[in-house]
C-alpha cells in the first residue's frame, strides 16, 4: 500500500446522509491534524455545502468523482490511502470504485450488506487485490460489526473459560432502539429484485457459505420461524440482518482458518419475550414486510438528531458447553444501529485499518478476520461499544 499519497481517506458520499454523520464525527472527534482527509461526490455545491455546516476551513478539499466515470474514481483513489465509501446500493453503484481500489493498492471501506454482489467482488477482485496490496472490507456497520466481532469475542471467552473454542453460537438480539437505514431498505429491495432476475443470485441468497468459495459447511439452523429458545426462556423471531451476518462470520471463519471447527454453526434471531404475548410479537415480527414499503425511508433520509442519540442496540451470544453450561457475552451501542452508531463504527474500522493493521495483506476482507481485537479495542474508547462477558 502507498502511504506517499495526498491523502490518508478520502470519504465518497459526503453529502448523503450517512455520509454526513461519518463527517461530522470525523471533524468532531480527529480534525485536520490527525488526519488527512477529503469529501467526494458527484455534486460540488452539496460537498461545499457540508464543509459549511461542519465549519471546515473555506480550502478543505472536495474531489468530484461519480459512479458513472470510472476515470475521475481512479484519479480519486490515486490521491489516497484508503476510500470510505456509503454510497449504495452497492450493486448499482458501487463495483467502479471496488475496481479501481483492489487495481490501485488503495484500501476500501463500505456498509455493504448484499451477500450476492459481495461474493461476484470477491471472485472478479480479489486476486487484484491481493496483487495491488489494497485492504477491501466489506460491512463496516450494523452489518455485520458488532455480530461478526461478536463472534470472535465470545470464542476467545470460550478458549478462556473451557481452553478451546466452541462449535455452536446463537446471537440473539435483546433490545434495539431506532431503525435499519433506507440505504439498507433500497439494498434489500435491490437484492430481491436481482434474484427474481437471475436464479444464481437466488441460490447464493440461500447458500450460509455464499462468502466462502469452495467450501462447503455443515447444515445451519436456519432461523427463519419464530421459536422458543429454552437458553433465553424467550420467545425469538427471525432477524432481518441474520442472512448478511451470518454470511460474514462464516467468511471470518474461513479467512481465520477455521479455528473453530470446520463444523462451526451460527445463527441470530430477535427475541420477543416470555409467553403468549412473546409468541405472538415473533409471528408479527416474521410477517412483518415493513422494510419493503415503498413509503418507508429512502437512501438519504434518516432519523433526527435526537432519536439517534436516544437509540441503542444490545446482542447476546451464546455457546454451550458440553457440560450442559454455556459461554455468554454480550456487544452494545449507544446509538441507534443505522445511523449513530454505523457512522461511528465505519470509521473506527477505516483508521483501525490505516494505523493499527500494518501486517494485513492485500484481499477481500471481514472486519474480524483483517482487524479482531484491535478494532474492539477502538470501539470501546471511541464508539460507544461495549463487550461484556455474562454469566452463563
């Protein structure tokens, strides 16, 4: 990788908004002085716009680059160590700068939760990648963070408590205050749509190894109907996020090695409660289409101020034992997980990976498998994450 560049990350889609909130926490929390950075976007007066409202200086610069010219995306990541890059869908606008990333040695950063297009990147460009020495991590918010390093957390719990990993995790969401993005809603509806077209997207949809070529694992539960979990005594529903999560720590599995156990199984539901009232939210919650109305939030619109500073998120993992016990810890957020909390962890994961990760290879990667526990590490000092270990 080229640290000789103009910039250490240039941020592509300054001026959604995500790509606000990313601004503004990096202005806000490192500045000019402990990174060098810059705006990029199709529209100058909307770039200009944001450097305004954030009070950057009136020569802070904005690069214009547009899915649509592949030249001035590679004239962009020539200029920088790393991309930052939120705007989505990624399948429709987003494999130009995937490309001139992987080709140009430049790291790359995203909040891509499109298990489909991800694995058509990860066979079109990660030999390129591994050649040019250019870092690509896909998920770098909600999806799949605080699930994917979950993961990790809870096994090095397990070689702790019991002296080894241990083949089964459930992650179970408790609590979750604020909404998914309309990024991740358009992501969806792109997706679904893609698959009724063409029947190999459809199969790598169903596939839980989707992410991991030439390999294939044992069955996984397949969490798709509401039931009772006896280790939670709760009811749990099916989790809208659980086909992109569970694709990730599969491929973090894979890119680690399997030191699992190559009999690893994972899933994740949503808990729902005790009782007759658990039972009935989780069949609500499996019927509920709400992510694919056509009046739900757009790419671009989002949440106020208030209610992502009022959102929070806690996930529960759970491993038994042999014995009959289990290995229990949890990962909370502070903010609501689409916005708040994603705009934080985005960019924790793109300075972990300048800064922290020096001995990673150029390739296609998760955040657990490139960055582990130096990018927990960051989370808890800078992002509001906490990993905790429960009683089991």
């Amino acid at each position: 990788m080229n640290t000789q560049r103009d910039y250490d990350l240039v941020l592509y889609g300054a001026s959604g908004f995500t790509g606000k909130l990313v601004a503004e926490y990096i202005a806000k929390n490192y500045g000019e002085t402990d990174v060098r950075w810059a705006f990029a976007g199709r529209n100058a007066q909307k770039l200009s716009d944001v450097r305004d409202e954030l009070g950057l200086p009136a020569d802070f610069p904005l690069i214009l680059a547009d899915a649509d010219d592949p030249q001035s995306l590679h004239d962009m990541v020539a200029k920088t160590r790393l991309v930052i890059t939120t705007v989505g869908p990624y399948q429709l606008y987003g494999e130009g700068l995937l490309a001139a990333c992987a080709k140009a040695g430049t790291d790359y950063v995203d909040l891509c939760g499109e298990p489909a297009w991800m694995r058509q990147m990860i066979d079109a460009y990660e030999q390129t990648a591994q050649q040019s020495g250019a870092r690509i991590v896909f998920s770098c918010g909600f999806d799949s963070i605080p699930f994917d390093l979950g993961v990790l957390f809870l096994q090095s719990e397990a070689r702790r408590q019991t002296g080894a990993p241990l083949r089964q995790v459930h992650g179970r969401v408790r609590s979750m205050k604020g909404g998914f993005s309309g990024g991740t809603a358009a992501s969806l509806k792109a997706t679904l749509a893609a698959a009724a077209e063409n029947p190999d997207i459809l199969a790598l949809l169903r596939d839980p190894f989707a992410l991991v070529p030439d390999f294939d694992g044992p069955k996984q539960p397949s969490g798709m109907k509401p039931l009772f979990d006896e280790q939670c005594q709760s009811w749990a529903a099916p989790f809208i996020m659980a086909p992109i999560n569970t694709r990730n720590v599969h491929r973090s599995h894979a890119l680690l090695g399997h030191p699992w156990g190559r009999d690893f199984t994972y899933d994740e539901m949503i808990l729902t409660g005790p009782g007759d009232k658990g039972e009935a939210v989780a069949k609500a919650v499996a019927e509920d289409k709400s992510m694919m109305k056509e009046d739900g939030l757009k790419p671009g619109e989002g949440p106020s101020r208030e209610e992502r500073e009022n959102g929070s998120y806690d996930v529960l993992f759970i491993a038994p034992t042999d014995d009959g016990q289990s290995v229990r810890v949890s990962v909370s957020g502070d903010r609501d997980p689409g916005y708040g909390s994603t705009s934080k962890m985005i960019t924790e994961a793109a300075l972990c990976l300048l800064h922290d990760c020096p001995d990673v290879k150029g390739g296609i990667w998760t955040p657990a498998a490139a960055m582990g526990t130096a990018l927990i590490k960051r989370l808890e000092a800078r992002a509001g994450l906490r990993f905790r270990v429960e009683q089991g």
